[in-house]
C-alpha cells in the first residue's frame, strides 16, 4: 500500500513540473522536440527583435516569460505567474524565461550584474 502511494505521488509531482522536459506535445499529439540552446537561442532573438525596445526601460529586473513559436510574452515579478499565464493562454507553448537586464534569471550566492546598455 505505501509503495503504491509513493510511486502516485511521485507521479503527480513529476506531471506538475514547471518544465517537466524538453519534448512538448500539441493536443494534436504532434512531437516537436528543441535542444536547449535552440530554445535559448529563438527566445533571444525574440527578445532582441520584438521585445526589448518595448520593455526595457520600464521593466528592468522583472521576468519575461516568451513563447517561442508566436512571440507572446508576459511580465512578472515572480517567475512562476508569469509562467502560468503564459501557460494558460497557449498550455503547449514552448517557453523561454530571462530576467529583463541581467544576464541570467537567478543566481546563486553573490550579487546581480547588470548589463551595460
């Protein structure tokens, strides 16, 4: 019985990850399948191309969160809603996360470096 359980609820954690992997399925069960750097990679060149001269200045330190096939994007304080909206609005999108200005969304131990404009 407790093996039955455990292996449940691991199951229903894994299935509630943010980022459970790096394959996506559309409700059509179409497999589209990117490499990280390829994620890394669009999701940068939406931001540079589209985003940036919209939100730099006003966003500055706050979460982006990009879909990576339309170029919708939202703003958040915290990492996790602005994830969630953008989930909510395309539940298949693949998602791309940075932090307005700095050069990674987190860090650890040390202090935040800012990139020079």
């Amino acid at each position: 019985m407790l093996k039955a359980a455990k292996s449940l609820v691991m199951a229903s954690s894994e299935s509630h990850r943010v980022f459970p992997t790096r394959y996506w399925e559309s409700k059509t069960k179409e497999r589209r399948r990117y490499s990280k750097e390829e994620i890394a990679r669009r999701g940068q060149e939406w931001y540079e191309r589209e985003i940036h001269p919209k939100v730099e200045a006003s966003s500055r330190g706050k979460i982006l969160v990009i879909d990576n096939e339309t170029g919708a994007y939202e703003i958040d304080d915290d990492h996790v809603a602005a994830n969630h909206r953008a989930r909510a609005k395309h539940p298949d999108a693949v998602l791309y996360g940075m932090r307005i200005g700095y050069p990674t969304l987190g860090k650890l131990g040390g202090g935040w470096r800012t990139v020079q404009p």
